[in-house]
C-alpha cells in the first residue's frame, strides 16, 4: 500500500473521513496519520450507527470509578479454583479493584466475595463471605462494581444483621434507606473534635476510678460468669437514656450460643423492642462457625453502622467488639490462606495495619462519638503476645472485672486496682475527683496487702489504724457496687 492519506475527525455525532493527497488539518497530532497510495481526493461523511451510540453509552454508565480505579458494574468472570475460603476469579473484561465485591450466580444463599489479590492472566484472587461447599470451577460470577454495602441507619435498631447487611433474626427484610461501604478512611483531622471529654457510664465504680472518654477505646477483661453481659447492657441502657445515644453489638467469632442469649437478654430488659421503634441497639453477629473471611470484616460492619449514628445523627454510640482477638485471630487465618508470608509468632505480617485501620475510625468528630468497648481475649495469659500488644497501644482505658470480687456477691465485679484510664487526670477531671479516686486507691491496696494477715491471724492482731483501714475498705467496696436496671 502507498500513498494513501487519511485524517479522522469526530465533531459531535458526526465522522468525517479524508482521504486524498497529504493535507494535516487537524490541530491535535493524534488525529493525523500518513499511508501513501496513489489516488484522487474524495470525502465520506456519515453519521453514527444509532445501536453503536447506545452500546457505548450504556458502557460509560456501567464504568465507574473506585478508589481512583476504573471498575466495570456487571463485569462477568467466572471461577477457576477454589481452595477452603479462598476463591480464583478469572475476568474477560477488565479486572475490578481491590476490595471490590463479587456475587457467585445463581447460588442461594448469595455467596460474596471480596478481592483481594490481581494475580494476572486477568485472575483475581477472593475471600468468601460464607462457605464454599458446592463451588465448582466454570460457575459464573458478577461483579457488583462497589465494595461490600450494607443497611445503616434507624431501620438497623434492633436487628442482626451479618457481614453483608443480610438479616439472620427471621423478621423479614430489613428496610434502610441507605447504605454504606463497610471499607472507610478515618475522619480527616479537621472534623475531629480536639477536646477530652468524659463519657458518663452511670456506673459509679467506672466514673469514679477508670473514667471512659468519649472516643476513646475500653478493653474489657473478664472470664465467663464475672458479669461481663450484664455490665454491657447496663451501658447500652445508660447510654441510650443519659445521652439519647445508640449502641452497636459486633459479635465476632465468639459463641453462637452466647450471641442468642445476649440477644434474648436484651429483649427481656426492653433494650430490643420487638413491637415498637423503642431499640437501643444493633446487632452484627460473625460467630465462630462462620469462614475466616466474615470474621474478619464483621468488626468493619458493626463500625460502619456506628459511623452512620455519628456522622449522620450526630448522636455519643457505643460500639461493643467481643472480641478484638478473634478479628486479629481471622486475619492471620486470611493472611495464610492468601499465602503471605507470617510474622511473628505466626500472625499476619500486616497485623499493625489492619489493626490501625480499623481503630483510627472509632474517635471523636464534630457531629459526635463512637466510644468503643472492646472484649479482650489474651492468649495463655501473655500479654506480649502480638495480638493483644498490638490492641494495647490503642486503649484509652481497660475494665478488669475480677472472679474474687464477683465472688463476695460485689457487682459490677469491677477490679478498682487493676482498671485504669489515661483521663484520670487532674487537668481532665478535676483536682477533686483526681484526689478522692487515688485515695481511695490508697486505702483499697493498704486492705489488699492486709488480707493475708486477717486471713492467718484475724482482725484481733491488727493495730487501731489497720482496722480503720479495713473498715473503710469494706464500705468502700459495698459503695462502689450497685444495681442495674
């Protein structure tokens, strides 16, 4: 071929085609391109095919931008393996980003998946939302075009829901308005709110001795039968009717049975109202039955929901996570299933990341609060072991609750020597309040280091101020127990 000379120009609907000797009207280089072949000057303009204009505009619509990436709604793939919770995904069209959710087709109940991985050869590796038996090779998938959505908003009060917003509760749908990615950043630091302020529990022993900020982190120590539950809804009573807040459960991989006791219980005490709009709570549950997979993301649904309570309703929520472990505990199960390599003591190398990530969104905004109690499990009791260290470095303040006080009949059987806050500060509570908490600290450890003597020798050996010691101890103690509702 030569000699020939084309130039193509789009003006609106309009293609013009030139061909003919060499002529470069165009002012863009792009549009310009020289061929020779000998032959005469003619012009061929048409319009375009109308079939062709509404192919293209429905793929403009279906492409949308995420993460600054460009993701195609509806995309087909189809499954290429599936090992445990792991699933390969292989794409014709272009790849969808990283975080992005899939739904398996014609499977009931939905399966979703999560990328997490581009592996290439246009195959992107997921992380199932529920289990994989009966996922073959070949099955086709959808991607959805946005990461993982959920219901927000009042319609959640009351309800559970699990880690893709589904209801497990059998009381139909639940019918929210909006919806959010569970997949958010922190609040930017001009919409935090700088100032320290208490949250007030209503629990004496807790304002008094270990006060909790509002967005701030609590951990929460305790074994079964101390009054962990108890003490939990007693917070989510109080905050509900002192400062007109909601609460958020997030049970993560924790006991299916203690998940539908909690549940029952707080339908009991009226914290749940099965037949008004009178609940105080939502409930997101990813128990320890569920695929790795859901227990690491349940902890990012309950947050979401809290978010939308701050940050649309400007309401103080309390944001339950029992346990923080089990969501460390389900990452490193994730972080091996994807082949990564381990960190220290078999955890995911991504351990402080994941853990960051997710704690820098509980805080303080100008519109109002997310404090969060977080249920601590420690491995064999070792404190240094990465996952509750890593947890540690985020506390504001921790809740001991102790089997020998609960075992005198004192409740909350709350630990006032072992808890503590980093806002038991003078400058933040005041000098008075600082000085009676840490006297009464005094006193309670004079009568702790006392009890061995009483125990072996009685009451009769000790001098006057010892038994003045023990008496105010014991009042003390009876004062800093109360009823809950």
């Amino acid at each position: 071929m030569q000699g020939i000379r084309y130039a193509c120009r789009r003006a609106g609907n309009v293609v013009q085609l030139v061909l003919g000797k060499q002529r470069n009207t165009f002012a863009n280089p792009r549009w310009s391109r020289l061929v020779y072949q000998p032959t005469a000057d003619f012009h061929i303009v048409g319009k375009r095919n109308a079939a062709s204009q509404a192919t293209q505009q429905k793929s403009a619509e279906n492409k949308q931008t995420l993460n600054g990436q460009q993701a195609v709604k509806g995309a087909k793939g189809r499954v290429v393996s599936v090992i445990g919770a792991v699933v390969d995904v292989q794409f014709d069209e272009q790849l969808p980003p990283i975080l992005n959710a899939l739904q398996v087709d014609g499977r009931q109940p939905k399966l979703i998946l999560e990328v997490a991985q581009h592996l290439g050869d246009n195959t992107v590796r997921t992380i199932a939302m529920d289990g994989t038996e009966g996922l073959v090779r070949g099955q086709p998938v959808t991607d959805i075009g946005t990461p993982i959505k959920i219901p927000v908003g009042a319609a959640t009060l009351g309800r559970i829901i699990n880690v893709i917003g589904d209801p497990i509760d059998e009381r139909g749908p639940v019918n929210a308005e909006d919806y959010a990615p569970i997949h958010a950043d922190a609040p930017p630091f001009t919409d935090m709110n700088v100032e320290q302020q208490i949250l007030e529990t209503g629990i004496k022993v807790v304002d008094l001795l270990a006060p909790y900020a509002k967005g701030g982190k609590i951990g929460l120590f305790g074994g079964a039968g101390v009054g962990k539950t108890v003490l939990v809804m007693e917070l989510i009573y109080n905050v509900a009717t002192s400062h007109g807040g909601y609460s958020v459960f997030a049970g993560v991989g924790e006991r299916t049975r203690e998940g539908n006791d909690l549940y029952h219980e707080m339908i009991t005490t009226k914290v749940i109202d099965l037949k008004g709009k009178g609940s105080k709570v939502s409930l997101v549950y990813g128990q320890m039955n569920e695929p790795p997979g859901a227990r690491a993301r349940v902890a990012l649904t309950g947050l979401t929901v809290a978010e939308n309570f701050r940050d649309k309703e400007g309401k103080d929520v309390l944001l339950f996570i029992d346990n923080i472990f089990r969501f460390t505990q389900a990452g490193s199960e994730v972080s091996a299933l994807l082949g990564r390599i381990p960190s220290a003591v078999g955890y995911q190398p991504t351990l402080a990341t994941d853990m960051g990530t997710m704690q820098e969104r509980i805080t303080t905004t100008k519109k109002g609060s997310i404090t969060s109690v977080q249920a601590i499990y420690v491995p064999a009791d070792d404190l240094t072991d990465p996952a509750p260290a890593t947890t540690f470095a985020h506390l504001d303040a921790t809740t001991v609750l102790s089997r020998g006080i609960a075992e005198l009949g004192i409740y909350p059987a709350v630990d006032p020597l072992d808890s503590t806050s980093r806002i038991l500060d003078p400058n933040i509570v005041g000098e008075e309040h600082y000085s009676v908490a840490r006297s009464i600290q005094k006193t309670l450890q004079d009568y702790k280091s006392l009890q061995d003597i009483i125990a072996i020798l009685g009451m009769d050996e000790l001098s006057d101020d010892d038994k003045l010691t023990v008496a105010r101890a014991r009042k003390i103690q009876r004062f800093l127990s109360q009823p809950f509702q």
